[in-house]
C-alpha cells in the first residue's frame, strides 16, 4: 500500500495510485460531498477507488451508479448526490465551449425555473472559497426607501426548505429550536387540590380530618384539571416529499422533547411508528434512529391504506382526551381514493383537530386537481403550508388559538364550484 500525501491519511491502493490524478479527482470529490452535507469518510474513498479501479472507465452512467452505491448512506442525499456528480465530472469540451461562446445567441425568453434540490448545497460547497468579493468602491450611491422592502430575516424565513444550502439548512434548525410551543390546554375529568375554588372535595376533606381525630374538620376544595392535549403526527416520507422530511423531524423531534404525549408516526408505503427514536437528546442520533427504523423511506406512497392501519392499530392508543392530528403530505395519491376519503373522513371524526400540512401550498395559486387532494379537503378542518420557517411559526401560534377562517380548506372547494 502506498500512502499519498496531502490527501487526509487515506491508503490509496497501489494500482489507483499511478501517474494519472483520477485517484485524486475521487478524494476532491468526497470532499465536495462532506462540504455539501453528505459524510463519506476515508474508508469510503479508498472502496470508491477501489470499486472504480475493479470496474474500469466506461460509461458514465456505470461510473456514477459505483460512486452513487458508496457514498450515498441515505435516501435524501440521493439529489444532493446526483447534483454533485453532474457539476463535478463534466465534460471539458474545450471545442464545443469555444464555438459556443463564438456563436451568435437568441435572447431567451423562457421562464426562470428553480433551482433542483441540492443545487444551492452543492454551488456552495465547489465555489463557496472561491467567489469573487463584492467591490468596495462604488462610483454611484443609491438611496433606496426600504420603508416597504423585506429585511434579510424575514427574506430568510420566506425561503423554501427544499432550496436551501447546507449552512442555511443549519441555522434553519436553530431557529427552530427557538420556537415557542403551543399552549393549548383542554379540560379533562380528573381533579387537582387547589389552595382556592368552589367545589369541595369530600374525601380529601375526610381525611385531612384524621389528623386531629375528626375533632376538625375543614374544607378542602378542588378543581378541573386542565392539561395539553396529546399530539399526533403523521408525515409523508414518500419520494415527493423527500427534501423536505429531514427538516420536518427535526420540528418534530423538538415537539417531542419540550412537549408529553407526542405521538410520530411516518408513512410511505407502509406505516412505522417513531415516537420512541425521537426521545433521544441528540437531534442528529434521533433522526438517524428514525432512517433506520424506516424501510421505504424516499418511496412511493399509499396514503389509504396507511390511514386504515393507524384507524385500525393505533387511533384508539392515541386519540383520547382531545387529541390533534397534523398530517404532512402532499396528498397525491394514485391508488384507491375512496379509501382515501373514508379514512380520512374517519380520523377526522375520531380527533378533535385535523390539521393538513401540504408542501404545495407554497406555489401561488394553488388548486386542488388531484383527486387525492380534493378527496382529502372535505374531511380537515384547517390547511396549511409548510415549507418555511414562517409556516411553522404560523403553525405554533395556530395551535394555541381557534380554528382560523384563513385556513378553512373549504375555500378552495368554493372557487372550484364556482369555476
């Protein structure tokens, strides 16, 4: 084995290690993917090498599915992957480039279209250290009123989680962490002591008694108890939904930590219940127990048939005491709908708060063509978008108060009747 250096401490196989900088080009990739929020260590790069070396140079798509089957770990690193590959082993075709820039060009007019998942992740992580600094000077000073603009703050928490870059991503999980929890308190049939209220208790009255052997007896009063509902979640980890599921366990891991009787079950193709991995302190333990108590994750979806297991196994476990229930999907549903629609219809009847968070809401003018959609709209009693940190806010601050009109779903089956 040879060790080559500058190249963090890794053991480059002695047929990789030639004249030739492939060997290399493999190690600076795996660094792009480190700074991208993928984590390849050193073993990996040496397999990468080997693996490579053993299937030799031919089609880019080979070559991509041998580096893809080492470095990927995880089903939503998979884009940030493909982006990664795309950027850092293009084709150098100095002809081509030079008789395109040489060539006369169209103006065009096509629409702008967003950027993929994990493209802003993966131009930071090759161009981060290498972008040009602004110039300092400026010939012309321009005063703007910023009396109606957007400050960098609120610009930031309008940002889209699919859009974002592995630091934004960071600090979008520590502003998280800094919400406030809902507040929300229901009665129950249980009685606490309190030191001042109307109703006497008997018992607590009669026993107290027994210390001066019923010589005095004095009143002691009690109260309703009142304490948080219990929350349940249910979130989409299906492929549609797979640039934004890693973010909304981390929101759902501190629910779990600040906040009793969270209940987490995710859903694909199948349903597996979390609660228990997201007990764990560490938010980044948590999240990996989750990857791994999950077998589809990044898969396909069948909203039906989960919704009738959780009614069947679990909606009597953890539906009592006025229990809330925040669905995150898409609701794109390909099998059967009227399954859709009965199950859905029978968890909103066996909750006391059905709250629908749909990622596509963040496009303007949303409509609900999709017949899953349109099954499930009935049967919530709010919708809401979650795809930005204004939108959790939002969502905290809604679970303390009533139902809002501004997110009764019915509107959007008024404007397709009326349309």
């Amino acid at each position: 084995m040879q060790l080559a250096g500058g190249n963090d401490g890794i053991v480059v196989p002695p047929i990789a290690a030639g004249d030739g900088r492939f060997a290399d080009n493999i190690l600076y990739f795996a660094r792009v993917l480190r700074k991208a929020g993928l984590k390849p260590g050193p073993g990996a790069v040496v397999d990468a090498i080997e693996a490579v070396d053993a299937l030799g140079i031919g089609s880019r798509v080979e070559f991509h599915a041998a580096l893809g089957a080492i470095f990927v770990k995880r089903h939503e690193d998979q884009p940030v992957f493909d982006e990664a590959f795309e950027v850092f082993w293009q084709s150098r075709d100095l002809v081509g480039k030079m008789i395109q820039l040489m060539s006369p060009r169209s103006p065009d007019r096509s629409e702008t279209q967003k950027p993929k998942a994990g493209q802003s992740r993966v131009s930071d992580a090759l161009m981060g250290q290498n972008q040009r600094p602004e110039r300092e000077e400026r010939e012309t000073e321009v005063e703007v009123d910023a009396r109606l603009t957007m400050s960098p703050g609120e610009v930031f928490r309008r940002m889209d989680f699919g859009q974002m870059s592995a630091r934004e991503l960071s600090v979008a999980r520590r502003e998280i962490e800094r919400l406030r929890l809902p507040v929300d308190t229901v009665k129950t049939r249980r009685y606490q002591p309190t030191p001042r209220g109307r109703r006497i208790d008997p018992r607590a009255s009669m026993r107290h008694s027994l210390r001066t052997g019923g010589d005095l007896m004095l009143p002691r009063v009690r109260e309703v108890r009142v304490q948080a509902p219990p929350l349940v979640v249910l979130a989409d980890i299906s492929g549609s939904m797979s640039q934004y599921s890693r973010i909304f366990l981390h929101f759902l891991h501190v629910l779990s930590e600040r906040r009793r009787r969270v209940h987490v079950f995710l859903f694909g193709t199948r349903l597996t219940n979390v609660t228990r991995q997201l007990r764990h302190r560490d938010p980044d333990e948590a999240i990996a127990r989750c990857t791994e108590a999950v077998a589809d994750w990044s898969g396909g979806t069948r909203i039906g048939e989960t919704l009738r297991v959780f009614n069947r196994q679990w909606g009597r476990r953890v539906l009592g005491q006025g229990a809330v229930v925040l669905l995150i999907t898409d609701g794109l549903e390909r099998e059967d709908i009227d399954l859709l629609e009965t199950e859905t219809d029978r968890l909103h009847r066996s909750c006391r708060r059905l709250i629908w968070l749909n990622p596509l809401l963040r496009f303007e003018g949303f409509e609900p063509r999709a017949r899953g959609v349109r099954a499930m709209l009935p049967h919530v009693d709010e919708l809401r978008s979650v795809h930005n940190l204004q939108a959790l806010g939002d969502l905290v601050a809604a679970l303390s108060a009533p139902v809002s009109r501004a997110s009764d779903p019915r509107r959007f089956l008024l404007d397709e009747r009326a349309s």
